[in-house]
C-alpha cells in the first residue's frame, strides 16, 4: 500500500507538461527562473510554482549564486524514481503463480 501511494506522488509530480519540459531542460545543466520562463514561455511565477513542487519532491536541488538561484536535478532521486517505475511497469513483476486465483473466488 504504501510503494503505490509513493508511486502515486511521483507520478503526480510528473503529470504536469511543464514539469515535464522543466526536467527535461535541466538534463545536464542547471538553469535559474529567468532562463527557464523564456525557454518555456510561462511567467517566472508560474516556474517557481513548479520548481516548488518538484524541490518538495527532492527532484530538483537548488543552488544558491550571487542573486539567482539555479536548479538542477537530483540525480539520486531520478535513480530511484527509475528503479521504481521499472518495476511497476516490468511485465514480469507481479505475475500470478498458478493462474487459478479467479477460480478460487468462486
């Protein structure tokens, strides 16, 4: 129960397009508010809204220079993300033993 509520969060955080694009802009390098707006033509508040959600996430770490802020992606997290998203999606995983438990209902 409590691997598909964690599960459930992190596909929630991902559920947004512009996360989405967020994650995918950061791959390899960090950017602050003002170049991530521009490139994703939304307005710095609605970035920051985003990059908060996916900081309390620990997807995002924020990195404190002179007067910007850059973020960038926590690797770790997106580790473990992946470990956990291919084992829900491995076909294999999960598979019934005997195939019988519908006839056991009955």
């Amino acid at each position: 129960m409590k691997r598909s509520k964690e599960l459930a969060r992190m596909l929630k955080v991902l559920s947004v397009d512009t996360r989405v694009r967020i994650l995918q802009l950061l791959k390899g390098r960090s950017l602050c508010v003002n170049a991530l707006a521009a490139r994703l033509d939304v307005t710095q508040g609605a970035v920051s809204q985003h990059l908060r959600i996916m900081r309390d996430a620990d997807l995002v770490i924020d990195d404190k220079r002179g007067y910007f802020v850059h973020y960038r992606l926590n690797e770790e997290t997106l580790a473990a993300w992946r470990g956990q998203f291919d084992e829900l999606l491995d076909p294999d995983r999960g598979k019934a033993q005997t195939g019988k438990e519908c006839e056991n209902v009955l």
